[in-house]
C-alpha cells in the first residue's frame, strides 16, 4: 500500500533515537516497500537538536521516509500513529531515589498512556524502551483502557540479543546457530536469561554446554551487567545495540517470528509460569501479524523457578510502588 506507516518515536533526540530513527527511515523495521511517516516528540528543550536530527534525516533522501512531523505535545505527535516506541525517559540521576525515579517517569507515562488512548490509530503497537520499561509500559497501558492490553510491550530483545552473543562466543557457533534462548522477567538486573530450553544446532544448549560455574557466574552476570560494562568501556551507555534491539523486537512482533524458534518480549501477564497476572514481565513468544502469544508448557527446573520468581516479584514491588503513588 502506499499509505505510510505513521511511527512514533519519543525521545527523538537522544542517542537511542540518533540510531534508531535512520534505520526506521531506511526500510529496517517495515521493509523496503512500506513508505514510513515519522512523528517524532521531545521535551521543548530537546526540539531544537531535534530540528537538526530531521536536517540529517532530509539530507540521506530515503526512499521509505514519506514525513516527519516534530513536536512536544504527545496529543499532536500520537495522532494517528500504528506504531509507538516510547524511548525517551528520565534517567536516574545522582541522588535519586527509587521512587523519584518512578514518579518522574510516572508522569511521562500516564500522559502518553492518555495521549495514545484517545490520538493513536486503532491498531496502534506500543514498544517501550524507556528504563525502567516494564513499569514505563505497565503505567502507559493502565492509562489507555480503550486499547488492549496486549498492544504494550516493553523490550528485553537487548537482553536476548546479548545472550544470544554470550552464547555463541562460549560455544564456538554463530548466532545463526541458536534458538528458542529466554529472557525471563523485568529488564533489570534480576532479569533471567535461560538456556535450558535453547538449542545450539539443534541440540540442547545447557548440555553442550555442561558448565554450571559458566552458567551462574559468567554467563547470567555478564548479560545482566552487560549495560554497565559498555558504559565502562565507551564512556557512554549503548546506544546503537539499544535502538537495533528495538527494530528486532518491533519487527518481530509485526511480521512474525520464525518457524521453529521464539522471541523474548515483555507483555502482559496471564499468568503463565507462576508470573503474577498483569505484571509486564518477560517470556518466551511466537509472534504473528502483531499478535503474539506466550509459549506455553515449558519445564522450570528449581534453578530456573528461583530466578524467575525473584524478577517477578521484584515487578510487583514496582507495580505496588507506582500504584501507592497513583499512577496506574
Ligand atoms: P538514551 O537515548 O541513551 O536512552 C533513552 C532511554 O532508553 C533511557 O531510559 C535508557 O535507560 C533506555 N535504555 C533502554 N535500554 C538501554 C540500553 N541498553 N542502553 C542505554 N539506554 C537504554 O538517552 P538520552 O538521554 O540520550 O536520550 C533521552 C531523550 O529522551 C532525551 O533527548 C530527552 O530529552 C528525551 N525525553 C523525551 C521525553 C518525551 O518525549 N516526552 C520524555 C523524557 C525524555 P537508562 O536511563 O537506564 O540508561
């Protein structure tokens, strides 16, 4: 079709959205046949960088980018927008505490929450990447009861893609050679990521590897504090792997996810493998024509129990925290 694909991005003008918005432009998340219309927000003071981010945008002459529209009021910029990926949050800053943190970005999210409700088209699909994104999704969809539920997704594709890296360089194989790895839980450090259930070349990753030291004290570790170790090693927090992450887990979730493999993506939960319902929380799914559905009737082993039970419960801390404050 030739009508564009209205994609809106907040936080437009940070690094994340300095990747994210050229591959977008450039056919990454739609494909080279989709024309995209780009609706991009920031806070006022952000507009004027943004103003030179759309400079670049003209100056590359994509193909796909059929429209940008900048601006500050989520009301305009959500107008009509199929897809939203909610990037822009406040990051904690030196002396903060945990539940400034959530009340700052509580009002970001309860207004786009409302601004999606009442603005975006009624297929809209809600990405977050905005830390702490499980919570960020679980405020905006608790503020937009006239789209489902299932629409708000937040992102544990860097966490999966960084897994998938760690173990392929432990056992010699390429990504290409991996399926159905687990991110389990919140996108923090008490997230899980989960072998057990992985192939690498189509057996068994947990057995080819055989290395339970490697597995509790390198691998788990080093994916969860893998952000850390590239601030450490940049000077800067990942950016681009971040905005790749978001392309893979929107992309995914719109054109489907492949035949024998699955996807780990934060969604709402039902329940499923003891995650307390409503909780966004991370799991292993198939995704088709922007659905998606939890894969069901997997083994939890007592290590596995353990650590998915502490991710949960540390998203219901964050969901008790922001609904003490009134937010969802
Ligand atoms: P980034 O673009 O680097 O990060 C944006 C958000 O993504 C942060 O919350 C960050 O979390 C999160 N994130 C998720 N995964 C990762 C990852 N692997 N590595 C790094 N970050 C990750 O931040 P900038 O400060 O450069 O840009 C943010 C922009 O958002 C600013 O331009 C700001 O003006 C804007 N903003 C816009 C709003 C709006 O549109 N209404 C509201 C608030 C901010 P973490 O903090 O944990 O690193």
């Amino acid at each position: 079709s030739t009508t564009p694909v209205k994609v809106a991005v907040t936080g437009a003008a940070g690094q994340i959205g300095y990747s994210l918005l050229f591959r977008i432009a450039s056919g990454a998340l739609l494909g080279p046949d989709t024309p995209v219309e780009l609706r991009l927000l920031e806070i006022t003071p952000a507009l004027k960088a943004l103003e030179g981010v759309v400079m670049e945008l003209d100056d590359c002459a994509f193909p796909t980018l059929a429209k940008v529209e900048i601006g500050d009021d989520p009301n305009t910029i959500f107008d009509g927008a199929n897809v939203a990926l909610l990037v822009g949050a406040r990051p904690r800053t030196k002396g903060m505490e945990r539940g400034d943190l959530l009340e700052a970005n509580g009002a970001i999210f309860t207004g786009q929450g409302k601004a999606l409700n009442d603005h975006a088209a009624d297929d809209i699909r809600v990405t977050v990447t905005g830390n702490p994104a499980n919570t960020n999704a679980l405020i905006a969809k608790s503020n937009a009861p006239d789209i489902p539920a299932e629409r708000f997704s937040a992102l544990t594709r860097l966490d999966h893609n960084r897994a998938l890296a760690q173990l392929a360089k432990k056992t010699g194989t390429s990504v290409n050679d991996l399926k159905k790895l687990t991110i389990w839980g919140n996108h923090s450090a008490t997230q899980y990521p989960d072998i057990f259930h992985a192939e690498v070349a189509g057996k068994n990753a947990a057995e080819v590897v055989n290395d339970q030291t490697w597995l509790e004290n390198d691998f788990i570790p080093t994916v969860q504090k893998r952000g850390a170790a590239i601030i450490e090693a940049r000077g800067a927090s990942s950016a681009a792997s971040a905005a790749a992450a978001t392309i893979d887990h929107t992309r995914d979730w719109l054109r489907g996810s492949a035949d024998g493999d699955w996807l780990s993506m934060a969604v709402v939960s039902d329940g499923s493998y003891g995650v307390p319902e409503g909780l966004i929380s991370s799991f292993p799914v198939i995704t088709k024509d922007g659905n998606w559905e939890i894969v069901q009737g997997l083994e939890i082993n007592d290590f596995s129990r353990g650590r998915i039970d502490a991710s949960a419960a540390e998203l219901a801390e964050e969901r008790d925290a922001v609904q003490q404050l009134g937010l969802i």
